[in-house]
C-alpha cells in the first residue's frame, strides 16, 4: 500500500497546529510558579491543596505554593508559599484556602489587613482559616436542623382565654 504524498503534508500539518495550539496554552495558562520572598502559613486542614497552586489577592495571581509539609509537634500543616517580590503583605494578613468553583482546584487567598508593618522574607502569616469543604458544610447544616430547640427554663405563659375570671 502506498502512501498519498498529500496525506503526509496534511497530517504533518495538524502536528504542527497542535503543537503551536500546546504552546499557546502554556503560555497563556501563567502556569509557572512565582520566584519570590517565602512566607509560611499554618492550617489544621489544607483539602487538597497543591504545590504550585496559586496564591491570590482580590483574584489577582501574586504567588504560588512551593512547600508542604506536617509540622511533628504540633501536627498541623505548613505551607510555604512564594510571593512576588513587589508585593508586600501586611502582618495582619489573614491566609485560607478556597476552590475553585465545586469541582475546581483550590488556591491559597490572602486577605491584606491595615497594619502598616509588612512581613519579612521568611516571615510566618498568623492568622489562617482552615479549609471547609463541602461534606463540612453539608454536616453542620444537618446538625443543626435536628437540633432540638434550647428551654430558656421559664414557665409559658397561658392565653387570656383560659385564665379563670
């Protein structure tokens, strides 16, 4: 069987599209991770947060997680994450960690606060809200509909209707 010359020229041709399409989509995915200043978190509960997911503030990519490892004394999760270097966070910052949508990924979402001290290179941000995930949410909400309702201890008072005249 032989082979149609322009049968080759065409699939060489898609080859080519898909690669320059490939390249495209990496460039414009800002897939890379962010060399900066480090700054470390503590969570009790990171969800399945990735190394080189993004760090963001306001929605804006400023960062991204480089380390994860279980601290042996206390057992929590740190965080190390990289900060653009033009971007300077507050002491009061407060760290958490959001998804994406339902089925998306999660991401690390840092919440400047006021003070007018900024962290080192280095520095630890200590404020962090852990993750709820949605089987959380889903238990409190459950919880707290079979509550029984609290007795404030006080006796009902009857309707004028059944008071004796």
């Amino acid at each position: 069987m032989t082979r149609n010359p322009i049968e080759t020229v065409i699939g060489a041709l898609v080859l080519a599209v898909a690669l320059l399409f490939l390249l495209f989509a990496w460039q414009s995915a800002d897939l890379r991770p962010v060399s900066g200043y480090p700054v470390h978190v503590q969570f009790n509960k990171v969800g399945g947060l990735a190394v080189g997911a993004d760090v963001r503030i306001s929605g804006i990519k400023v960062g991204s997680v480089s380390r994860q490892f279980l601290d042996n004394q206390t057992y929590r999760a740190i965080v190390s994450l990289s900060i653009m270097p033009g971007v300077q966070l507050p002491e009061d910052t407060v760290a958490s960690i959001a998804s994406d949508g339902l089925l998306g990924g999660k991401f690390v979402r840092l919440e400047p606060g006021q003070s007018r001290s900024f962290l080192e290179s280095g520095g630890t941000i200590a404020n962090s809200q852990d993750f709820r995930s949605v089987e959380d949410m889903v238990s409190e909400l459950i919880f707290l509909a079979t509550k029984e309702p609290a007795s404030s201890g006080a006796t009902p008072v009857p309707d004028k209707g059944s008071l004796p005249e």
